[in-house]
C-alpha cells in the first residue's frame, strides 16, 4: 500500500492544482461582491465542453479550440454577471436572491449542454509539447505537467494584477470596502462584472488543461464548485496561497480516499470534510484576506 | 460653489434631513455642527452620494449632482474624508494614496507620483510610514492618510466627517493646522464635527443642527462670541466645556 | 380587516377542488397532482424556513430521501407497520436535523447554502452506493402500501387524498405557526437575527426548531412517496428535486402562505405538459425561477397581493 503513496500524492497534486484555481475564482467573486458563486465549477465544465465540441465538431485545431473555448466561456460568465446578477444588485436583493439566482445559472448551463451535445464525456487531445517528468518511480505524465504549469502561471499572474496593476488594486479596494472604492472613483458595478469575468476565466483554464486527463461532460460542475469552495473554505476566502494549500489539502484527500475507500465515496468524503470544515471553523484555517465587512450599501 | 436647497432624507420611516439649505462658496472653509443623530452625517452622505435623497436638490458649480451616482462625484471635485478614518488597511501608505488619483489614472504616473510626494511632504510622518500598511498606522496617521488620500483626487471640495473622532486633541490641533494651510491655497472644505469649540475657531462660516434641521447658522465668530451659550444648550454633545 | 370571509372562502375553494380534482382528471393527472401534494408538503416547511426565518437550505431533498429510505427499510426489512415506521422516519429525520441544524446553522447565508448542499450530496452518494443497507442504485422496491389500523390506501386515489388531506392540514397549520409567538420570531430572526436577539429572541433555539420543523416536513413527504411509489431509490431525491422545490417557492412566492401550494400546482401543471419534452424539464424548471427572481420577486402569490393592496385599500400607516 505504501509505495502506492507517491502516486497517489502526485496524483492529488494535480486534482489539488485544479480545485486551487476554482478557490481562487470563488474567493474572487465572494471578496469584491460577498456573493458565493454556485456556477463557478460550471465554468471549467464550459471550458472542457465548448473546446471539445469546437475541436471534436467545428474542426478547429487545438490551439485554436483552446482559445475560442476559454473566450466563450468568459463571455458566458460576463453574460451571467450582466443579465443576472447585475438586475438583483441593483434593485438592492437580498442575500438569498443571488444564491438561489446562481443555482438556477448552475442549473441551466448544464442543461443546455446536455441537450446540445448529450450526456456522454468529451475529451480532446493531450496538449504534447512538454515530455513526461520521472519523479522517483512516478512518471508524471505530459499533461499533469501542463495542469501544474499553467496553475503556477496563473498564480504569478494573477499576484501580479493584484499587487502591480491600478486596476487590480481597485478590484482589492473594492473587496476592502465599496462605499470608499466609489468614493475613489471606482465604478464597482464595473469591478462586480471583473470579478466574474476573471473567475469565468479561470475555470475555463482549469477545464480546458484538465479535460485531456479525465475528459468532461455535462454534469461536472456541482462537484467542481463544491470542491474549489472547500479548498477555500481552508484557505480561506481570496487568500491566494491559501487555496493553493486548500486545493491541495482537497486533492490529496481525494486521492487517499478514493484508494482506500472506495471510488464512489471519493466525493462524499470531501463533502464531509468540508462539512466539518465549516461548522468548526466558519471563516477557515487560514485567515481570508479580507475581513468581510457586513455594511451594504 | 456648492449649493444645497430644501434637503430632504429619509430612511423607512426616519426623517434624517429635513428641509436643509446650505451653501459653500468657492475657497470657504464652512462647519456643520450639532449633536449625535443631528443629521449632519446624512449631510455629507447625500454629498457623497452614499445616501438616497427624497426631495431638494444638490447643486455643485451649476451642475445638478442630486442624483449622481458615488463613483462620479470625486470627478466633479467632490472628495471625501470619511467617518472614522476607513482607510484601506490591507493596503500600504503609498497604495492608499495611488489609489486616490484613481479617478486621474489617465494622467501620467509621473505627475502622480509627484503628487504622492507632495502629501508627503504634507504629513511628513506618513513619509517613514510609506511602505507600511494602512492598518499598522495610529489613528491620528490614518487621518492624516485619509485626508490625503481625499486630497490626491485634486479636489475642489473637501468634506470631513467627523476629523477629530478618537484622536487626541493636540494631533487634532496639528491636523486642523494642515487644514487651514491648505484652505488658504484655494481649498473648499466642508468639516461636519462634534466639537464645536474648535469647528467655530477654524471655520468662518457654520450651521448648528438639530434633529435633521439647521437652527442657527452664520458667522462663526458671531456664533461664538454671543450664540455659544446657546450653541452649546441646542445639543448636548458638547462634553468637555460643561461646567 | 375585510379579508377575512374572502380568506375562508379561499379555503373552502382549495378543499373542494382538491376533493372534486379526481372526478375531472384521469388516473394520470391524479397521480401528478399526487406528486404535487407531495412537493406542497415540503415546500410548506422549506418555505418557513427560507421565505420566513431566512435561512438557505439546498439540502432538503436529503431529508426527503431519509423519511423514504427509513420508512422502507423499516417496513420492507423489519415488517414494520407503514405509521409505525413513519412515525420512526419523522423523528429520526427530525434528530438528524437538530444534530447537524445547531452547528451549521450559525453559519452566514451563503456558506450555509453551500454546506447543506454538500450535506445533501452526500446523503444521495451514500444512498445510492450502500447497497446492503439501502439496495445501492437498485433502491428498495416492494414497499408496502400506507395503511391506518388496517385502512389500506392500496389504489393512488386513496393516497392522492391522503396526500393532500396532509398537505391541506399544514397548510392550515402554517396560519397558526406564523400569526404565533414562534411566527413572530422567525420573522424577526429572517429580518435581522442580531437585532432580533436583542429583541429578546432566543435565535439559536429558533433556528434550529425551524430547521427541525422543516426537516420534518420534507420526511413525512418522503414517506408517503415510498408508499405511493412501493418504491424508494435514492436517485429520486437528487439536486433536480432541490431544483424543483426551488421553483415552486420561487414562482409561487418565497413568504406568503399561499405561495407554496400555488407553486407546486403550477409546477406539477407545467411538468404535466411537458410530454415529449420531459428532458427539458430541469431546463424549464430553472428558467422559470430564474426569471422569476429576476421578474416576478413576490412570486404568483405575492405579486397578486400586493396588487389587491395597492388597488384602493387605504394605507395602513
């Protein structure tokens, strides 16, 4: 059992790497807005499933497949954000209102997939390019490569918006506080549609360098959201190397439990961790980046 | 510059202003003074544009501002120095500051940056600070940052809410004494307080409110030479100069 | 003032054409309406919950799925008699919700949405996998039909009656919960739960009565589903039942009392006529309560109401 150990480690690494880029896009949207994005794990759906269908049905090459998949998934997230969201904040609702509101997004988006392209997984083509690594006596494969690669240039990426961009630091003041953020100038309705845009992109990465691996289809989404937002619930919420470890923590508890338990169970042992999580530690292990002020506008 | 007319907001059933006309002409330093729940924050942030207004209008160098929304305001001129400081403590001094000329960032980083420099010099202690983060600063810093922050949007009109909350009188005096420099090149403020001893010595115009309504305005040596009793028997916020 | 004979009327009308429903209706149509009773009962409790104390609860489908699987293995398994099993199911449900209610419950809105949502996949991962206990994806097939001290409700009409009389009787009995002491708090504790602690509202015992309360609710329903479909399969309760008790309070109206009940017949009506595109069914149920939060906020129900309250009737206040 035990030198199965390094596989599974790596093999969680890189599910981890996945669900760390989700807690990144929920914490987010959850920071500048306070809103939960149920439909965020819908978004790497999107982004596997629509490259998939334009590489499998259009024809496209892949580079090209990857580059109009991810953009329309982007376009849907700002879509969601514009005719949906946008309505709700701006007639002042309620909390509730944009949860149920999301569900119903996280409902639909599937719903349309299926019906478009049916029920069964759809995959493309490993990206190649980059040689598997030997770790050990672990290969890493090609593609877990690409998954680590990229997570680790969107890390840097995004580090970099934040801390060096005006814009990124506008998006910060915003998650800080609202009223001053208008204050400054900023238009936060603006930074709302930011938010989502950015964590549609985000999940499409994740989708589209994931789906080579485990291939994608319709319904993919619940666990993925379940699963980024409990890696952010560790990491606690906008903390970005929190949902690193957060990802982590979820995709090597994944891993572990799937071997020993049971495949099935794999899930529902996450959900229950985080679970658990939540009733013991409401705000997360580590602390969020930013105290959630509870003043609205 | 800056004219009220008629005020009128409500929240649910509470009338917060009621029927207020107020007005700051260009390079005035005006004070608003009055106790707790007197109105006088539901003033500024109507200013802002944070609050809702029910009737009246808000007039600002001609322009009908009523109704524009927050993030528009600091463009026309309008900055705010808010309650309580509300700096944003995630983020450093210098970040703080940038962050102010957002509404500026077609401007060229040089001139921003020079403007940084220039509030520096200002409050020279947020110079050794500059790389710290807002939240590490004492409450008289966070002041001085946020009148900063406000003064980097090169505004036309400053309002204050409450400058003097928690700190202690002398960083007051030295905050104030920046103020009034500042007011002598040009600068319009607006400075809602509670204390109104100094509001009346800094200021040369104010209005004294009660209960969402002006009682008294005018000058404000008259009003402290022979209203103060009577300032002071308006509210009872006053604490220190009870005998 | 004046609603008052309106009001009785009102009831009157809903008792005498659910009663009269079958005479009109084939046996098909009856069975829909059945179901429909069946997703009026939970969401009466849901809607407490939601529309009244404000909490998010995407996990009630879980509780429906406990009250079906006990009822069925009790009876199934043990030869338990059908109430004496439901009975069990009913306050076993209702433990598990006190047990996992008063630690999530303090969570913040979103957080809890999120949590009783993976407490609910959770309980339909298990259900569907356990197959020694609970038949896997196989499920429990042969459940005995409902009966009362020998009563048997052995034909769907006979449950479509007792489904509804159940239903009706809540719905009474929500006029009583919410014009209550225990109402009034709730709605407190739904408009602001630290001001309502300072009000003297005992919020952390509140909470959790309603959770409880509601939790119930959604049991008993899953009862009289296993006996209506001598069947109990965990994937009955899965996230599209969630969804569609969703757009029953939504489009019927999130805090009325009403609002459930008109919900789930318009629902039960509109998946009635699907026919060939009951593949759509998911699709449609959330495109309706989308648009409905995004159009219709108060719902059916509240919509009308405040209609008849603007139309004349003096202000009050």
């Amino acid at each position: 059992m035990i030198d199965l150990l390094p596989v599974l480690l790596i093999n969680g690494v890189v599910f981890g790497a996945i669900y760390a880029i989700n807690a990144i896009g929920i914490g987010l949207v959850y920071n500048t807005t306070g809103i939960i994005n149920f439909a965020q794990g819908e978004f790497v759906m999107l982004g596997g499933m629509l490259t998939a269908f334009l590489y499998g049905h259009a024809g496209l090459s892949l580079p090209f497949a990857i580059v109009g998949g991810v953009a329309l998934t982007v376009v849907i997230g700002l879509l969601t954000e514009r005719l949906f969201i946008r309505p709700l904040w701006r007639r002042g609702a309620k909390d509730w209102t944009y949860v149920f509101m999301l569900f119903a997004v996280a409902t639909v988006l599937p719903n349309l997939v299926m019906l478009g392209v049916g029920r069964d997984p759809l995959t493309f083509p490993a990206f190649g390019v980059l040689p598997p690594v030997q770790l050990g006596s672990v290969t890493l494969s090609s593609q877990a490569l690409w998954v680590l690669l990229v997570t680790v240039l969107v890390f840097i990426a995004l580090q970099s918006f934040f801390d060096r961009t005006l814009l990124g630091k506008a998006m910060k003041a915003t998650a800080i506080n609202r009223r001053v953020a208008a204050w400054l100038g900023v238009a936060v309705e603006q930074m709302v549609a930011m938010s989502f845009g950015l964590a549609a992109l985000l999940g499409a990465i994740g989708g589209v360098v994931f789906t080579p691996l485990i291939s994608t289809q319709f319904d993919a989404g619940v666990s993925m959201t379940l699963n980024g937002f409990a890696a952010a619930i560790i990491g606690g919420m906008g903390n970005m190397r929190g949902a690193i470890v957060g990802g982590l923590v979820i995709g090597i508890l994944q891993s572990i439990s799937t071997a020993f338990i049971s495949s099935v169970y794999g899930d529902a042992v996450t959900y229950a961790v985080l679970f658990a999580l939540l009733v013991i530690w409401p705000h997360g292990l580590f602390r969020p980046l930013i105290e959630l002020k509870n003043e609205e506008i | 510059m800056l004219e009220v007319r008629d005020l009128k907001i409500s929240y649910g059933q509470i009338e917060a202003l009621k029927n207020v006309s107020i007005r700051v002409d260009r390079g005035e330093f005006v004070g608003v003074i009055g106790a707790n729940g007197a109105g006088k924050t539901s003033l500024l942030m109507a200013l802002s544009g944070a609050a809702r207004v029910g009737s009246g209008s808000v007039a600002f160098d001609g322009e009908d501002v009523t109704h524009l929304p927050q993030h528009l305001r600091v463009g026309r001129g309008i900055a705010i120095v808010p309650e309580g400081r509300q700096v944003l403590g995630p983020l450093s001094v210098m970040e703080n500051l940038e962050l102010g000329a957002y509404q500026r960032r077609a401007e060229s980083r040089a001139v921003i940056a020079r403007d940084q420099e220039m509030i520096l010099d200002l409050f020279p202690i947020l110079r050794q600070r500059a790389r710290q983060l807002a939240a590490t600063l004492s409450g008289g810093e966070q002041q001085m940052l946020a009148i900063g922050r406000a003064l980097m949007s090169r505004p036309r009109l400053l309002l204050l809410d409450e400058p003097s909350f928690g700190l202690a009188p002398m960083v007051f005096a030295e905050i104030l004494a920046t103020l009034r420099r500042l007011h002598a090149e040009g600068l319009a403020c607006l400075m809602v307080e509670q204390d109104a001893h100094v509001t009346l010595e800094t200021t040369s115009r104010s209005y004294v409110f009660r209960t969402g309504q002006i009682i008294m305005e005018g000058s404000s040596s008259e009003l402290r030479q022979g209203g103060l009793v009577l300032v002071e028997e308006s509210y009872l916020g006053s604490g220190e100069k009870s005998p | 003032m004046s609603w008052r004979p309106t009001h009785v009327q009102s009831v009157l009308a809903l008792i005498a054409i659910a009663v009269a429903f079958p005479f009109f209706g084939s046996s098909s149509t009856v069975t829909v309406m059945a179901l429909g009773g069946l997703y009026a009962i939970v969401a009466i409790g849901l809607n407490l919950l939601v529309g009244y104390a404000g909490k998010i609860s995407f996990g009630h489908n879980a509780f429906m799925a406990l009250g079906a699987y006990t009822s069925g293995i009790l009876t199934v398994t043990y030869g338990w008699s059908p109430l004496a099993a439901m009975l069990a199911a009913i306050l076993g449900t209702g433990f598990v919700a006190f047990l996992i209610g008063a630690p999530i419950l303090r969570v913040r809105g979103h957080y809890l949405a999120m949590i009783t949502l993976a407490f609910a996949q959770i309980i339909i991962i298990v259900s569907t996998r356990w197959t020694e206990v609970t038949g896997g994806l196989t499920g429990i097939p042969g459940v005995p039909d409902f009966s009362i001290l020998g009563f048997a409700f052995d034909t769907k009409l006979k449950m479509y009656y007792l489904i509804w009389f159940v239903a009706i009787v809540l719905f009474l009995l929500s006029f009583r919960i919410v014009d209550s002491r225990f109402g009034r708090a709730l709605r407190a504790l739904g408009a602001h739960e630290a001001a309502a602690g300072s009000l003297g509202v005992d919020v952390v015992r509140c909470r959790i009565q309603i959770f409880v309360l509601s939790a119930v609710y959604a049991a008993l329903a899953g009862c009289l589903y296993a006996h209506f479909l001598n069947y109990v399969n965990g994937t009955f309760f899965d996230l599209s039942v969630m969804i569609q008790l969703m757009a029953i309070l939504v489009v019927g109206g999130i805090g009325t009392l009403w609002g459930p009940l008109v919900g789930a017949v318009l629902l039960v009506w509109v998946s009635q006529n699907l026919g060939s595109y009951a593949e759509y069914s998911q699709l449609i149920f959330g495109v309706l309560y989308g648009g409905a939060l995004l159009f219709l906020p108060k719902g059916v129900v509240g919509e009308i109401a405040a209609r008849f309250k603007g139309a004349g009737k003096a202000g009050a206040g």
